[in-house]
C-alpha cells in the first residue's frame, strides 16, 4: 500500500494496537498545533511482554502499509516507547507512565478523532 496517507497509517495503528487489547487508545490530529507529525497514537499496555507484542504488532503492520519506522525511543522496561513513522508518532506506554507524561492533557489542543477504552 504505497502512498497511504497519513490518517489511514494512524487509523490503522490504533485498530492494530486494539487487537493487542491496549488500553485507552486514542488517535489525536495534531497537525495544527504540531510541526513534526500529522497524528499521534497514544495507547498503555497493562505489562512489558504487552507493550512489546502492541509495539511488534503495529510495526509489523505500518511497514506492510508502507510506514518506514524512522526511530525509536524507550524500551517496554521503561513504561514508555515512542516510534516514529514519519507523519505518525506512535506512544505505547504503561499506565503509571501514561498518568505521568500526561500526552493526552498536554497535546489537548489537538483532535481527537478516535478513541477506544
């Protein structure tokens, strides 16, 4: 699927990262208040062999899709990971890490164009 826009890679991480049962997946268009990314997604996974499997289950499927995976940032251990997918920001985070870092309050100006609890 080359060529795939930017809302369906973020569509289509959220809806992978939900078949990994993340928690409080919530897609943010960010593209008016960011200057770096189009959209964000935010999930938590409840423990480390989870937040691997949402992180390796999601990979896998942007990069069928045609999402390069340009970087990463934390580990499972950490309760954090960030992945960039270029327009697409993917966070995966424990839920203490997730309460914490606060994403969702601090990019509220942003929208939110899905969530699932």
């Amino acid at each position: 699927m080359p060529n795939t826009e930017p809302v369906d890679i973020a569509r289509m991480a959220a809806e992978q990262a939900a078949e990994k049962q993340a928690e409080d997946i919530v897609m943010l268009d960010i593209r008016k208040v960011c200057s770096f990314a189009d959209y964000f997604v935010i999930c938590n996974g409840t423990n480390q062999r989870q937040l691997q499997a949402i992180l390796d289950d999601v990979g896998d499927v942007l990069q069928q899709a045609g999402a390069p995976k340009l970087k990463q940032e934390g580990t499972p251990e950490s309760g954090w990971v960030l992945v960039d997918f270029g327009e697409v920001i993917l966070h995966v985070f424990s839920p203490a890490s997730r309460e914490y870092y606060a994403l969702d309050r601090l990019w509220r100006d942003g929208v939110e164009v899905l969530r699932f609890q």
